[in-house]
C-alpha cells in the first residue's frame, strides 16, 4: 500500500532493494555537500533521510555479514586500536 502522505520522497518500506541501496549510496555521495553548505534545514532533512533510509536497510538485513576486521578484536589484531580517536 503506498503512503500517499509521505512528503519527504518515497516511504522507505516501499523501496525494493536495488532502489534502497541506490537511494543510500546517493546519500553517501552528497553527505558531505550537506554537511558543509547546506542550510540547517536541508542538512536536517538530508540526516532524516538517511536515519529512515538507514532503518529500513537494518530492519531487512537484521543478519547482515559484519565485516571482522570492523569490530574491535579487528582493530586489535591489526594493532590500531587507538589510532582513530
């Protein structure tokens, strides 16, 4: 059932996969432009988007691969623990 009411682009749940991701890696790209030019209510709508964009992905993918060297143990074994703070 499409959401008719639904003013800032198409609802989440509505998208089928390849649209999701596609709609994700846009955020991606334009993240920074945001961040540094646009105005707070653009960035504001720009983080909107991406936490609902971002939700919709988890609640699919609830068993998605996780990368190893990611977590901590990761960063342990590879000795950089500290070096991203």
């Amino acid at each position: 059932m499409k959401s008719r009411n639904y003013e800032r682009g198409v609802d989440p749940a509505e998208l089928n996969d390849d649209d999701l991701f596609r709609e994700l890696g846009h955020m991606y790209e334009t993240r920074m432009d945001a961040l540094r030019h646009a105005a707070d209510q653009a960035l504001d709508e720009h983080s909107w988007r991406m936490t609902k964009l971002e939700a919709e992905y988890l609640a699919r993918f609830p068993d998605r691969e996780v990368d190893p060297d990611r977590l901590r143990e990761g960063a342990r074994a590879r000795g950089d623990a500290g070096s991203a703070r």
